[in-house]
C-alpha cells in the first residue's frame, strides 16, 4: 500500500478532492492510493455482512499500530533515485538559480 | 450531521492529538471511543495521557474523564489559560508531539503562555525542536502571531533517555488574520541545523559538508549552522541530525530532518535529509506537509472572510483533519487543482471561509 502512494500517481485522473474528502466514506490513505472502484467494493460486502448477528473483525490494519506521526519514515530507498543527475536537474527551474528565472537572477 | 449533538464524537486512537485541539478551541466537549479495543494492551499510551494532562495544565477547568479500561474518553474544555506550565514528558514520544497541538491553543490563551516542556528534543517521529523554531514559528506569523514568540532549546536531549528542555513563548492574539498564500515562488536559500550531542562535535561539520555537497549545485545561498551542545546541556543520550529548510522567495517553506540512526555515517544522515528536503520542495505548494494541518485549522479561525492557500498533494492527516473540521466547525474547503510546471507534483488550492473565531478568553488589556 504505501509503494502504491509513493508511486506518484501522475496517471491522467484528475481527482475531485472536495468531493473524495467531503462526500466519501474512503479512509484518507484510500484516496491517496486513488483506487477508489476497488474500495467500493469492499464497503459493500462488509455492508452486506450487518445484517448477521456475527461479524468478522478485519485485520487490514491490526500487525503494526499506526502512530500519530507528524513526519512521515525518511525511506532510505526511496530517495536513492536523488542520485540521479537528470532527477536532480529536473526540479531546478523551482530555484531561483533555474533556467525561467527573471534575467539578471541567472547562474 | 454530528453539529446537532453537542458533543464531537470520533473512534480510534489515531488523529488523538488534532481532535483534541478542535475541541478545546471550539469549547465542544469531545468523546474519543475505541481506543485500541483490540490491542494487546488496549486504551490510552503513556503519552497520550501526558498529553491530556498537560492540555489540563494549560486551561482552567478542563473536566477528562477516562473509562476503566482506558479506551474511551470524555474531555470537556475549560477556558485556555496560559501563564507559567511545565511539563515531563515522557520519553516515548519528543517534545514535538508535544508542542504541535499546543501551538495551535496558545494564540487563544488568557494570559501569554510560557511554557517549559522536558524531554527528548528531536526525534523521527514529529517535528524537533528546531524545526519548530525555524519552520513552524514562522508559520504562526503568516497569521498576525510574532511579538514575543520565542522558542529557547536550553538543552538537548537525545532518543531513548532525553533530558532535554525547551522554553516555549507565545503571544496572545485576538483574531488570526485571513491568509492569502498562493505563489510558491522560488527557493532563494537555505538554511538549516546541524546538531550533536554526546558524540564527536565533528560529527556536526561531517553532515553540513554532506549536505553541501548535494544543496550547493542548486544556488549557493546556504547557511548550515552547527550546533554543538556540551556538558549539562547535551542531554542524557547520545545523538545528532540535521534539520534543514528551503525558502522561496515569497516566503514559502519546506523543511526535511534525518536524525542519527545506529550504524548509520553522519554523512548518509546527511544525505537523507537533503535528499527528503529536494522531494519536499518537488511537492510543491506553500506549505509543506508537515505544516499543511496547523495552515488549515488557523485559516479556519480566521476572520470572516475567503482565505487561500497553495498546498502539494494533502497527507492523509490532513484529510481527516478537514473531514473534523467540518464535523467541529462545518466548515469545508474548497479544494480546486491548479496546472503547475511539469517538475512538481500536482497542486490545489484551499479556499475557506473563516468563521471569525474571536479569543473570548483574553484579559482585556
């Protein structure tokens, strides 16, 4: 799940983020993973389920407790693509050294 | 829906610390159920219960109620008081996890709050002290919140033992002002700071010339301070990191940290913290995800009147965070994407109107 949301989903959906946080019953880290047809359906089966005087506890979350956390784990792994020169090079116009910097900014 | 009642109600331990907040500023008593029911070792954290005792310090007449076993509880807010308040922490969570709800009351106190926390002063679960002094701080005076906001690390205190000790400043204001935030700009310099304590002080040099040699091909405004505390000051564990943060030129701030890990160089510490600080500035917006919660809650407050505000992609905090704003406040955002240059990731916009929270309980001067 968290490679699912550290994979950027730059995928072309356009998400309606008023209506995903407002008018939706998906927990936070389902929007932000976006697979919003799959949760769905598991709503609905556990929905179907209440009528029964039984219920099977879900054990998604239940091997390791989530914190309330500020800061998310640094991954190690993950940031090993900055050592990439192109990726590096990528995010330098957010300087004011980068390249559609205003003249007389420049390198 | 839960407006008509007046008691907030919400289920499960996490976002504890964020619901606890909007009660106590909205003066609506909440009740937080199924605290762990299924754990091991079910109800409140050590910590959890510090942190209620130490929300009881700083109002008057703050009534919490804990169930037996410990996994419901009923607190109903005082007034936010203020004044002199120290507080232990405990050492399974920093002084960060601390601090971050209290900054958001302390604006709305009776008198200006000076409050001295002890415990572990950086670690890799919330902000560390420094990044509360250099990053958060300033945050509070994009809102109107800056005569005698002060944060002082009189001593550091290092993961597992602590000892630290923090002094914390802050102001009373009567309303926050409406924030209007939506260039990012870009980032003119950095700065940041690079601690140790109880180890070699050249560890400190190792990390700036780490992190220097990943910043420095970006713009060479960069200012890394080392911070070496010694003797009594250092805290009762051995330990160093670096915070650091990126400033754009309207202001905008993000910030990363790396703390030390065992059998880790300082130089790769280093490394990871310049590393998280480039994918926070990639993420773009004003306010980088740490932040993103307390912008909100204080656009919120403020007065009545559109507050905007640039923002990366929201963390899930933040998404619960606007869902219990809306069940403590019914306030909602609107959240429209905006096309930025292809480096960032997608941005949105944040649009509220303030409900125009007045501090009703300042003194009259």
């Amino acid at each position: 799940a968290q490679q699912a949301f550290s994979d950027r989903p730059r995928a072309g959906k356009r998400k309606d983020w008023t209506k995903l946080i407002y008018m939706s019953s998906l927990s936070p880290a389902e929007i932000l993973r976006g697979n919003v047809a799959q949760s769905g359906k598991s709503q609905s089966t556990q929905f179907a389920g209440d009528e029964d005087f039984f219920t099977v506890v879900s054990r998604d979350s239940a091997d390791k407790e989530e914190l309330d956390v500020t800061k998310d784990a640094l991954k190690a792994d993950e940031l090993e693509e900055w050592g990439d020169e192109d990726l590096l090079d990528s995010i330098r116009n957010l300087f004011i050294t980068g390249s559609s910097a205003p003249a007389g900014e420049g390198v | 829906m839960a407006q008509s009642t007046a008691v907030l109600h919400f289920s499960g331990h996490q976002w504890l610390r964020n619901r606890l907040v909007l009660s106590i500023i909205s003066g609506k008593p909440v009740k937080v159920d199924k605290i762990r029911p299924d754990d091991k070792n079910p109800g409140l954290r050590d910590y959890e219960v510090s942190l209620l005792r130490l929300l009881e310090r700083i109002t008057n007449g703050t009534i919490i109620e804990i169930s037996v076993t410990g996994t419901a509880i009923l607190l109903k807010p005082g007034v936010i008081a203020g004044g002199p308040v120290l507080h232990d922490c405990p050492t399974s969570r920093s002084i960060g996890y601390f601090l971050e709800p209290v900054i958001m009351l302390a604006p709305f106190s009776k008198k200006p709050l000076q409050l001295t926390l002890r415990g572990i002063t950086s670690d890799d679960q919330d902000l560390s002290v420094d990044l509360i002094r250099t990053v958060t701080l300033p945050h509070l005076q994009l809102f109107g919140v800056s005569d005698g906001l002060e944060l002082r690390i009189k001593k550091r205190g290092s993961p597992p033992l602590g000892g630290g000790e923090v002094q914390f400043l802050c102001p009373v204001v009567k309303q926050v002002k409406t924030l209007n935030f939506v260039e990012r700009g870009k980032v003119k310099r950095i700065r940041g700071i690079s601690h140790a304590v109880r180890v070699n002080p050249q560890f400190s040099n190792r990390m700036i010339e780490a992190s220097r040699s990943v910043l420095n091909r970006y713009i060479p405004d960069i200012y890394l301070y080392s911070d070496v505390y010694k003797g009594e000051d250092s805290g009762k564990s051995p330990g160093y990191g670096l915070s650091i943060l990126a400033e754009s030129t309207t202001g905008a701030m993000h910030c990363a940290e790396a703390l030390s890990q065992p059998g880790v160089a300082p130089e790769d510490t280093a490394l990871l913290a310049s590393r998280a600080l480039l994918a926070e500035v990639r993420r773009g917006g004003c306010i980088d995800r740490q932040h993103q919660v307390f912008v909100l809650l204080m656009m919120v407050l403020g007065s009545e009147d559109v507050g905007r505000c640039l923002m990366g992609e929201p963390t899930p905090r933040t998404i619960q965070f606007l869902r219990d704003v809306q069940t403590c406040f019914g306030t909602t955002f609107k959240v429209t994407p905006v096309e930025s240059d292809d480096a960032s990731g997608p941005e949105l916009i944040f649009a509220c109107l303030g409900i125009g929270y007045v501090n009703a309980n300042r003194s009259l001067a």
